[in-house]
C-alpha cells in the first residue's frame, strides 16, 4: 500500500512539473512571438498556456495586455472570486489608466495579503510607488521580497535599477540602465537612462557638476550602445547642450557622433548598391537596338495625339519596416495644346483630388473637404508653352534617357474588352540626382501596345534606402482599363462648376480646420482595430488628442513615436490618444504591431469623421478639452514639447 502511494505521488509530481515545462515554454514562446510582431499568435500561445493553469500570472498578464478588455471585466473577477490573489491584481492593472491610486493600491497589497509569495503584487507595489519619495525604502523592501521569489527576473534587475535613480544613485543606477536598453530597448528605457543622465549632469545647488572622467566614461558607454540605437548618444548631446560647462566634451562627442554616422551612412550605402546590382544583373547593360527602336516608335505615337482619354488602377505596395499596400484608381483626359483633366480615387472610389485647366484657368479640388482653388496660369512665353500638359508630356517622355533597356518578350493584354498583342520592355531609367541619404534604383517594365505603340501597363520595382538606415522595396503596378485616342472629347470635360456651398481657399485645409478651434468637437462613433467601439462622448471629462494618420505617410511616422510617448507618459493622469487612420483595416492593423503602438486606433473608412473634422493633409492632430470643445489643432510634424504644451493646456 506505501509503495502504491509512493508510485502515485511519484506521478502527481512528474505531471506537474512537465505541465509546468509546458506553461512556462509556452509562455516564452508568447513573448517571442510578440516580438516578433505577430500579437495574435502570441495571444494563442498566452492562452494555451491559461488552459493548462487558469491561474497562471505571466500567461494572464499577457493575455490583458493583448485582449484589452475592459476593467469592469476584471472586477466581475475579483467580485466572484475575491480570495483569488491573481485576480486583484489583474484589476489594479486594469484600473491604473482611470487614476484611481487609492484603489489600485488597494487591490495590489490585497494579493499580497491573500497569498505572500504572489511574485506579480510585489511588482506591481513596487511600479505604483517608485516616483514616490516618501515610499522609497518601502519599495526597497518590496523588491527584496519580489527578488527572493525570482532572483533573476528582469522586472526585479530593472526596478533595482530604477530604485537607484529614484534614492539619488544614479551613477550606481547606469549599470542597469544600459543593460536594461541592450535586453529592451523602448522608449522607457531610454527615459530612465535620460533621467540618471539628468540626476548626474544637474546636481543639487552648491554641488560640484560631474569630473571630466565621468563625463569621458558617460560619452563612451552611450556610444557602445550605438549598434542597437543611437537615441541614448542623441539624448546625452541634448543635456551636454544646455550647459557651456560641457563644450569642450561636448566638441569630442559631436566628432565622435559624425563619425559613427559616417560609418553607418558609408555600410548601408555600400550594402544598397551591392543588392542594387545584383537586382539589376537581371538586365543586360545598355540599351539594345529592339528597345531603341519601341521606344522611338512609342514617342513619336506619343507626339501625334491630338486627345486623349484613359480610366487605370495603380497598387503600390512598400516593404521593409514601415510597409503598407494601397490601391487607388485614374482618370485622365487631355486636348492639345494645354487642356487636361486628371482625377484621383481612392480604393473606394471616393474622388480624392481633381486638377483641370483649361485655357489659362487651372482648377484644383479637393471634393471630400469641398474646397477648391483657382488660378489663372500663363499660357506661353513667346512661342513656348509655359506649362505643357502634364497629360501628353508623361506619354511623350516614356522611358526617356534610359541607362539599360531589353525586350523581355511578348505577351497579350485585354484592355477595354479588347486583345492587344503586347512587346514587354524593361526599362532602367539614369538614376536621377540623390537627395540627401534616400537613395533609389528603379527598374520598370512596359508592356507597348503594337498597334498605337503605346504603354498599357507598367509595373515598377524600386528599392530605396531610407533615411532611418533601412532599405525598402517599392512596387507599383498601374493597368489601364480604357483607354481613347484622338475621339472628341466633350466639353465637360475640362470645365468646372463649383457647388454653392463649396469654398474658394487659397491653400486646402486653411480656413474650415482653424474654423473649428473653440468650438464643440465633432461626434463620432468608431471602432477600432479589435472591434471595440470609441464614442467621442464617453471621454467627456478629460483631455483627448486625435492623431488623423496613414501608413503610407511619411511625416506621420515621424509624429507616431512622439504621439506615443504622450500617450505612455501622461496615459495614466487622464490623457485619452486615439488614432484615426482612413485605411483598410489590415494596414494600421500591421504598422501598429510592427511599430508598438499601444494607444487605441480607430478605423474611419471612407473619411466620414475625416470630412467632419475638415482634415485635407496628414498627420493634423486635434487637441480637445474636458469640456469638448477643440481647444488646438496641428497640421503637420510637430515639435513633442509643443503637443505637450497644447495638451496640458487644454486642461490635463
């Protein structure tokens, strides 16, 4: 019979610890897959881990990161459970954004109470009181508690860390630090890496600033942490620049910095041009006598055309770290010498942008802002067009000063129900003048008609060195789906009338966006990317910042981050950011994941809430106040201190 029970405890205890090998696998897996930019199946793996123990802290802390739901969900938890430690404080997390202090606190030493070697309560006390000057060595006591249930946990090596800086060590707090940015590094290292630069750079009045040393071995450790990011480095410069006490080592880290980026600059520069070539090694060097005649032939067909009409849908879509896919459609019509029509739709088929002239009248309009400019344009100098048709110029300078060109082969195309026997010609063009940094090599392959000798479809690959370092495949296909030449063209064609209600503006956005500011924000009911829907309504109270983004928007991922930091810095004293992006929901959906960003983004397909705001360019933020009423509005990159200024201006 003892032998019996030895054998079954025998078992018990194999399967516990191979059921927890498992969770614990599982949930670095989940964390892995995070990331790597892949949430959803990091939430997979949270949640197998869940079915295994339901009570499982790393894997339920995962899944209420990534799940989102709402506090009142872990309230119900802890009012049907309420000896359960885990669920107190899954709830005091939950709860930190609503600045219920007294109540989050409340529920972190409840867990701790219920069960003293809950490893997560300790933490959590630990997270809520460390700016807190009063409650440094309870937080001292705390970690000690945290680090003898898990010695080697990266949140105990980080808040010893933190503790450092906050009981006014933070030469001893560097070490961490810097460990902390190699193991993580987000935007809130880098903070508590700024801070101990801050603490030792600005000692207390009487003080002695830091020895020449200390600052040599300040320059050194931020430049070690370059190949992972040169952020630590930039944000010492900007401390060292506000004091002339430190120009002379100021002056050696500037050298410094200009020549690590020039290494970096020369190193992505050179792997640019080796895949360059060896994308380009696909086409033969020169221009060949068969793609010299086609393109002659397609030019002077170019030349002839008296009128011109044609319906396309382009798809551009960008790789690499900041990817996105769009679809837009065409319409372009023009009459020689100087008339021309080309309207813009985007995937929908919402006009988006129309541009008419006709004679010496130039309209541009902007339908979804009901906005329109006028101009009167030169006709000629002398006998010389002053502004030649963008219409028949893009078809008579096709492939023009080409590098390299060879006929691929031949292929047929359908366009407008009709059969068109097709020569397909790749084209390199001369790379043009490099501006700055962004390099580009493009090749394009025509497909030319061999009746008119025009193109139907192109489709390009450019690759593109951005200005972060990083390398980017660009590729867009264009397929005309009707095409007219030299049939007449009505006269609507190229005229315009605009509706009553419509405003004359001499630049799109300028009038109707500022009209808004001190006046009651517009109401709106979005959902966002898990489904969830945001009312305008339900954040009355407290300070909102809308950010109207794309992915496809360069500035906009410059004004992303910055948002962000907001969000993470004052989220938690009542700040609301919610994004709105106009996009299919898949591409914010990647971008966000790929890029961290955890402040809500609402999906305004169609730009409904976008016409209601009169936004006309991106990023525009709209800063709103506790009474609802649109108390700033920035249109374009700003400056971070400046959108801080505007939201705790507003009443945060």
């Amino acid at each position: 019979m003892k032998a019996l029970s030895l054998l079954l405890l025998i078992f018990l205890s194999s399967t516990v610890s191979v059921s927890q090998s498992t969770i614990d696998r599982l949930n670095a897996e989940a964390s892995e897959l995070f990331r790597a930019g892949k949430p959803d199946d990091a939430l997979k793996k949270s949640q197998e881990a869940l079915a295994l123990d339901s009570l499982n802290a790393d894997a339920a802390r995962f899944t209420q990161d990534l799940r989102k739901l709402p506090p009142s969900y872990y309230g119900q938890l802890v009012d049907l459970h309420p000896s359960v430690p885990l669920y107190h404080y899954l709830y005091a997390r939950a709860i930190r954004s609503e600045r219920k202090p007294d109540s989050v606190r409340y529920h972190l030493q409840r867990s701790i109470e219920l069960d003293s070697t809950f490893y997560w309560g300790y933490i959590g006390l630990v997270s809520v009181w460390i700016n807190s000057k009063d409650r440094v060595d309870e937080s001292w006591a705390l970690l000690e508690r945290a680090r003898a249930l898990r010695p080697q946990a990266q949140q105990v090596f980080n808040y010893h860390g933190i503790l450092l800086i906050a009981s006014g060590k933070a030469q001893e707090a560097l070490p961490y630090c810097y460990e902390m940015i190699r193991r993580e590094p987000t935007t809130e290292m880098f903070g508590y890496l700024d801070r101990a630069h801050k603490s030792i750079l600005s000692p207390e009045a009487g003080a002695p600033g830091p020895h020449t040393d200390v600052l040599r071995g300040l320059v050194d450790s931020v430049m070690a942490l370059w190949t992972i990011s040169p952020r630590p480095a930039s944000m010492l410069m900007a401390l060292l620049s506000k004091d002339s006490a430190y120009s002379s080592i100021r002056s050696m880290f500037e050298v410094r910095i200009r020549g690590m980026q020039k290494e970096d600059d020369t190193r992505r520069e050179q792997a640019f041009r080796e895949r360059v070539e060896a994308r380009n090694s696909m086409l033969p060097e020169g221009v060949s006598q068969e793609a010299a005649s086609l393109l002659a032939k397609s030019r002077a067909a170019a030349e002839s055309i008296r009128s011109y009409y044609d319906e396309s849908v382009s798809t551009i879509q960008l790789t690499g770290t900041r990817p996105f896919r769009d679809e837009r459609s065409q319409i372009r019509a023009a009459a020689r010498p100087r008339d021309y029509r080309i309207e813009r739709r985007d995937k929908g088929g919402n006009p988006v942008l129309y541009v008419i002239r006709k004679d010496s009248t130039l309209w541009q309009v902007r339908p979804a802002q009901r906005q329109f400019i006028r101009k009167n344009v030169s006709v000629t100098s002398g006998a010389v067009e002053i502004e030649p048709n963008p219409v028949l110029a893009s078809l008579e300078k096709f492939g023009d000063d080409p590098e390299r060109a060879s006929v691929l082969r031949t292929e047929d195309v359908f366009v407008g129900g009709k059969k068109l026997h097709c020569d397909v010609l790749a084209v390199r063009p001369r790379p043009a003048a490099n501006q700055g940094r962004a390099l580009r090599d493009a090749i394009v392959t025509y497909w030319i008609d061999r009746e008119s000798h025009l193109s139907v479809r192109d489709s390009s690959h450019t690759l593109a060195l951005m200005s972060d370092g990083s390398v980017a495949d660009a590729y867009e296909t264009t397929v005309i789906k009707v095409r007219s030449v030299n049939a007449a063209l009505p006269d609507t064609m190229f005229a315009f009338q605009p509706p009553p209600e419509w405003k004359e503006v001499e630049r799109f956005g300028s009038a109707p966006t500022a009209e808004l500011k001190g006046k009651p924000a517009p109401s709106f009911s979005l959902p966002d990317l898990t489904g969830a829907t945001h009312r305008l309504e339900q954040y009355k109270g407290k300070v909102v910042l809308l950010d109207f983004w794309a992915t496809w928007c360069g500035p906009c991922r410059i004004e992303l981050p910055r948002v962000q930091k907001l969000f993470e810095e004052l989220g938690g004293k009542g700040l609301i950011v919610l994004g709105i992006n106009n996009e299919a929901k898949e591409l914010p959906t990647v971008y966000v994941k790929q890029n961290k960003y955890t402040f809500p983004t609402l999906l305004d397909v169609g730009s409904a809430i976008g016409r209601e705001y009169t936004i006309s360019a991106i990023p525009t933020v709209v800063i709103i106040n506790k009474e609802g009423i649109v108390s700033n509005i920035f249109v374009g990159v700003r400056p971070e201190e400046e959108l801080r200024s505007a939201v705790l201006a507003a009443g945060l």
